[in-house]
C-alpha cells in the first residue's frame, strides 16, 4: 500500500512542479523539463482519446478477437502522460547539484536585494524550489540580470 501512495504522492508533485517551471526558451536549453511538460500536456489531451478510439473501433466492428491488443495498445496510452508526470514528481524532488544549488542561491540572493520577500533558501535545494526561484526571477528581476546567464 505504501508504494501505491509514493505513486501518487509522485504524480501529485509532478502536476505541481508542471504547474511552477517556467516554460522559458532560455531554460529549454538547459533543463529536458520544457519538452517533457509539453510531452506531458499533451498526453493528457490526447492519449484518453486515442485510448478510447483503440476499445470503441474493436467494439463497433465487433472484433472481439483483436480486443486484448485493443486494451493493451489504450492502457499504454494513457500510461505514457502519467509517466511524464511520475518523473517530473521524482525531478521535483531531486536535490540540485552543486551548481545549480550554487545558481539558486544567487538567484534567490538577487529577487531579495531587488526588495521582494521570499522564505531564507534551501540549504539543500531540490527542483521544486529552483522552479520557484526561476519562476519568480523571471516574473520580477530584471532583464539585464539573464544576460549573464543567457
């Protein structure tokens, strides 16, 4: 039962973490998030369709025959956005390495000397929080601050 929640604490994470990165063409270089989240979003619309095309197209034709494949080809698409989203829940929860951790600081650092609140940064930062520090940099400091990195 515990492995089940871990699932679904995961697939939760990553429709957060989804939700935060910022879709940027200065991160998509960078980081696989931006294709993955593309990916993922549009599994979502259109895997349950393609999914339930595969069943009803044996259904109508009453091929009961080719009904197993018919299940097996909709349950791997409506598996493929859920895996989009187990790893950007795990992503999320992955600690930086050092020089990422190292960029987040200074970009939280950076939003803080421009007058903006935020909460004291992460000794050991994760995704997630290097997500909410992109998200609100790009949102509030300014454009000469991305050129150093950009």
């Amino acid at each position: 039962m515990s492995h089940n929640v871990g699932i679904v604490h995961s697939l939760k994470d990553g429709q957060k973490y989804m939700d935060t990165w910022p879709l940027r063409k200065e991160l998509s270089a960078i980081f696989p998030e931006h294709r993955i989240i593309k990916a993922t979003k549009f599994g979502l619309k259109v895997m349950p369709a393609v999914a339930a095309i595969s069943v009803l197209t044996q259904m109508v034709f009453h091929n009961i025959g080719a009904m197993p494949q018919a299940i097996v080809v909709a349950l791997f698409a409506i598996s493929l956005p859920l895996q989009g989203m187990w790893w950007l829940g795990n992503r999320a929860n992955t600690r930086l390495p050092p020089s990422l951790a190292s960029w987040y600081r200074e970009l939280h650092q950076k939003i803080i000397e421009s007058g903006f609140a935020l909460e004291p940064a992460r000794k050991q930062p994760r995704y997630k929080e290097l997500a909410f520090i992109l998200n609100r940099a790009f949102r509030q400091l300014d454009k000469s601050v991305w050129e150093r990195w950009f």
